[in-house]
C-alpha cells in the first residue's frame, strides 16, 4: 500500500475521534523525512492533531523519530542538564534560560543546552551566543571539549534535529503552532539525564509532566502563573519534579517579586546581549539577576534534591557574585570561537 494511503487512513480515524500509537507518529515521522507525503496530507494531519490537542503518545512517537533520523552526541556518559522552555510565549524576555546555563556550570555542574533561534523574542539562545563570535558544531571532539573545559557545551538544533527541515515548509505555510512547535525541548541529542523545561500553560506542563513520565529521566517542569515559559518572578510557579510537585512564590525563594518591564529583553538583538553579559558580569539590575537565579537554583536542585531550595539560590548567587559563571562563559567562547 503506498504511503499517501496510510496517511490517508490517519486522517480518516483523526476525523472519527481516534487517536494515533507511539509507533503510528514515529512511523509518520520516518516518513515525513522520506518525503513519502504531499505537503497537503501533512497540513491536515498537523492541524487535526493541533485541534484536537496531541496526546503524550502521539508526541513521544514524533520525538522517537525526530530522534532517530537526526543527528547524536556521545559526551562520554556525564551527567548533564539542559535548561529550555518552549518558546513561543511572546513575552521577549532577555536569554534568560541560557544564562541561567551558565550560571550552573559555574556552581560545577556539567550542562548540554540545547537550542535554537528566537521564535518571538528579539534574541533566542543561539542568536545570543552567535553575537559572542560563537559558531556552532556538531564536532564531538569540540562538543566534548567545551563541557570538560568550561562545564557547558551547545547543541544548535537546526545542526542536529534533521528531520525537523522536512516539516519545515508545512509550518512555516499554516503560520500558526502546532505540535512540533513544542518537541523541541524533548530532542536533545545529547540524551542529557537532567532537563528542566518552562512551560506557558497549565496544559502545557501536565503534557510535559507526563512525557518526562513516560521517558523515566530526572525531570523538572516549571510553569509561571502568567503565561511565561520559565520562572519570571512576576507571579508565582508551579515546579513539578519525579520527587515532588510544589508552587512557590518570589518570596518562598528568598527573592522579591518583578515587573515584566524589568526582565524585557529590549527591542535589538543587542541590548538582549547586554543584558545577558552584565548578568554574567554581576552589573545587572537585581531583577534581571534574580530571575537568572530562581531559574539556576531549580535547576541545581534536580542535581541536588536533597537541598533545600535556598542553599541552591546561594549556589547560584555565588556563582555569578564570584566570577564563575563569567568564566564559564570565557572559556565557552574561546572553544568555540
């Protein structure tokens, strides 16, 4: 039976109220990258799943292929964290997930962020990195390299997530989110143990919550209050682990609340860059600290659960107030300059 066939079955028992296998997406996936769809069948399918909300097999089976076609990193089994939210919350936030990165690897623990370019903010992780001289690899021995030398490597997706460029055009045609636009978080291709990913929404964050389940890593979901796909402190959050599921507020962290105008990342790509440098440089205001901070602290307590959240705000704090995160960052640049 030819491929079109079988995806028109899909799209039959979507219309009927049915949902999809893990194997069923992973297999629509493979596909996909084997151009065995007209563009056409892929936008109904998108748009079906988008409609009726896609469920946690029907995204693990797409992450199972995006996985399998693209490309892998061996970091020689360490044990790493990525920190990433969805993206997409129209916030425009300066890099504060990638900052907190670095901040992390100055506190002495080994991270593997993955990434990409802004989707609505003025400046995403990889644009930050860029105007810093960094060009991106998937050279293993660079990749390697970076992580012993200074605690961070960084992954680009586009160098990586192969199969993604196949649903590209699709996309970018609906001009509107669709599952995909959430996967991104989830195809590391450093299979790091640890992730703390930010979510925009309740629905967002139970999704999240429940793939990690599925996936059986050391997890973390954040979810602001107000819409922010990270902890912002200008509300409360809900921080779901493996272990625990709590909300806190600024305050429980030791820190104090924020205004959305103070953690703006600014209309250039420029000033979000200045904004990330004088927070690794300890100039910062202390709300664009301090949310660096909550956002590092989270995610040294999936390294350390058995600290207590205000030791982990020290550890970060330290790591910026001392100069570590500033020389994680250097010795970034040097290695991948």
């Amino acid at each position: 039976m030819r491929q079109t066939n079988y995806m028109r079955q899909y799209l039959q028992r979507l219309i009927a109220g049915e949902t999809l296998s893990q194997h069923e997406t992973h297999n629509i996936l493979v596909g996909i990258t084997r151009e065995a769809y007209p563009p056409e069948q892929i936008a109904a399918l998108l748009m079906a799943l988008q409609t009726r909300g896609a469920t946690v097999d029907e995204m693990l089976g797409f992450r199972d292929g995006l996985l399998e076609t693209g490309k892998h990193i061996d970091l020689g089994g360490l044990d790493t964290l990525d920190i990433v939210g969805t993206g997409g919350d129209g916030k425009n936030t300066f890099n504060i997930s990638t900052c907190a990165c670095f901040v992390v690897a100055g506190a002495g623990f080994k991270v593997s962020k993955h990434g990409n370019g802004a989707s609505t903010s003025v400046s995403g992780a990889s644009n930050v990195l860029a105007a810093h001289g960094v060009k991106f690899t998937d050279n293993e021995d660079v990749l390697r390299r970076s992580i012993e030398k200074a605690g961070i490597c960084y992954l680009h997706a586009p160098l990586f997530a192969t199969g993604m460029k196949f649903v590209g055009p699709v996309r970018k045609a609906l001009n509107v989110p669709t599952c995909f636009n959430l996967l991104g978080p989830f195809i590391n291709p450093a299979m790091p143990k640890n992730s703390l990913h930010g979510t925009a929404t309740p629905t967002q964050l139970r999704l999240y919550t429940s793939m990690h389940q599925s996936i059986g890593d050391n997890y973390g979901v954040v979810s602001s209050y107000d819409g922010y796909d990270e902890i912002s402190l200008t509300s409360g959050f809900k921080f779901v682990t493996r272990h625990f599921e709590k909300v806190y507020t600024p305050l429980e962290m030791g820190l104090a609340y924020v205004q959305s105008t103070d953690i703006y990342g600014g209309s250039t790509a420029e000033e979000a860059r200045r904004i990330f440098d004088d927070v690794l440089e300890n100039k910062a205001t202390r709300a664009q600290t301090d949310v660096v901070i909550a956002n590092a602290a989270c995610g040294i307590s999936l390294m350390n659960p058995n600290l207590p959240i205000s030791d982990t705000v020290a550890m970060a704090r330290e790591s910026i107030e001392s100069g570590k995160a500033l020389q994680c960052l250097k010795a970034f640049i040097e290695i991948n300059s």
